[in-house]
C-alpha cells in the first residue's frame, strides 16, 4: 500500500512537471469497485493510469513483465495480478474476482499489449467477463499523448501533452445470458474507447 502511493506521488509530480497531464471525469466514479479499461499506445501507460484514477487500483499485468528482475520485485509488491498473455487465464480471472469481491478496483489493458493503431481494433473479454460474473461496471479510460512522448521502443521521452478521460461507467447486463452479456459489453467497452480516445482533444 505504501509503496503504491510513493510511486503514485513520484510520478504524478514528473509528469504534471515536465509533461502536463490533464484528467476529465464525464461521470462521477461508481460507489463500489469498479474494472478500469484503458487503451494501450506506450509503456507510460499504467503509470498515467494510476496517477488519473482517485483510488487504489490493483492492476492485471503480463506474466512477460514478471521475468524482469526489478519489475518482478515492484509488480509483487503492488499486488499485481499476472495473466497469461492472449489466453483464457482462469487462475488470473479467479484472483481479479476475488479482489472485486472483496471491494477492491482493479484495472487493465483490454487489447492485451501495446497497439500502434490509432484506434482501438479489437479487445480480448477478459474484463467483460470478469463484470458479467461478478455484477461490477467497466469505467473505460482514453488514454491520448503517452505514444508521443514515450513511443513503443524508445526509453527517452519527448515533449508532449498528456491528456486522460475517465468515461461513463458501463454496467453488465444480468438479465440475458453470458454470451449475450460479453457480446454486448466488449460492443459497448470498444465503441466508448474508440470515443474517449479520438473525440477529445488535448488540452
């Protein structure tokens, strides 16, 4: 817990300092916990997301990340969930379900890796499915300027704006059956992404 909020703290005053970070909230944050889906464009990403969310959030992170010596130690620390990449990881969809349930917020990167594309083309279900058993609401987040200032396989960031939207919460319909449920989730998630992301310009 300490050490979330240190990096939190560290972070937010770097990018707030040399880069500017603007966060717009459309809608008052739900209550209870919550599943925050971000699009992915650069590894600044989970660090701007946790700086723009006012909660604690336990991020999903790829089992890649954990075969890095330092990162394993951190994304240990903080209470990572480490997923599968591009698979059906039930062990990883158990634990997230267990922290909803326990009413902790967790967040993660529905495209399941960095994408180059200016939009969001396709999403994996794991969070639809998560907020389908469980009954949470996805809060999708568009994520705009971190791919200018830190580009996919560079380690020395430019000058640039970031620019965060938390959108309207998306909640599970429980009345109709699983698959119609993630069908009509991941519908609504990509349409809100693809929103947040094009439709706001940087400020």
């Amino acid at each position: 817990m300490i050490l979330y909020y240190f990096i939190k703290v560290i972070t937010l005053a770097i990018i707030s300092l040399f880069f500017g970070l603007n966060v717009d909230l459309l809608d008052d944050l739900p209550d209870g916990p919550c599943i925050f889906v971000a699009n992915h464009k650069s590894i600044l990403d989970p660090v701007v997301l946790m700086d723009s969310i006012d909660r604690r959030v336990f991020f999903i992170a790829s089992k890649d990340l954990y075969k890095i010596p330092i990162l394993n130690f951190i994304l240990s620390a903080l209470e990572t969930i480490p997923i599968k990449k591009n698979s059906a990881d039930v062990n990883a969809l158990k634990k997230a379900i267990k922290m909803l349930d326990d009413g902790r917020s967790i967040a993660l990167f529905p495209e399941g890796g960095i994408s180059l594309d200016k939009s969001v083309i396709k999403i994996y279900k794991g969070a639809m499915y998560i907020s389908c058993k469980t009954g949470c609401p996805i809060v999708p987040v568009g994520i705009r300027g971190t791919d200018g200032v830190l580009p996919m396989g560079e380690y020395f960031p430019h000058a640039g704006k970031i620019s965060v939207t938390i959108g309207r919460s998306i909640y599970p319909d429980m009345s109709i059956n699983k698959n119609d449920c993630l069908d009509k989730m991941a519908y609504e998630v990509l349409n809100s992404l693809n929103s947040l992301i094009n439709n706001h310009d940087l400020k």
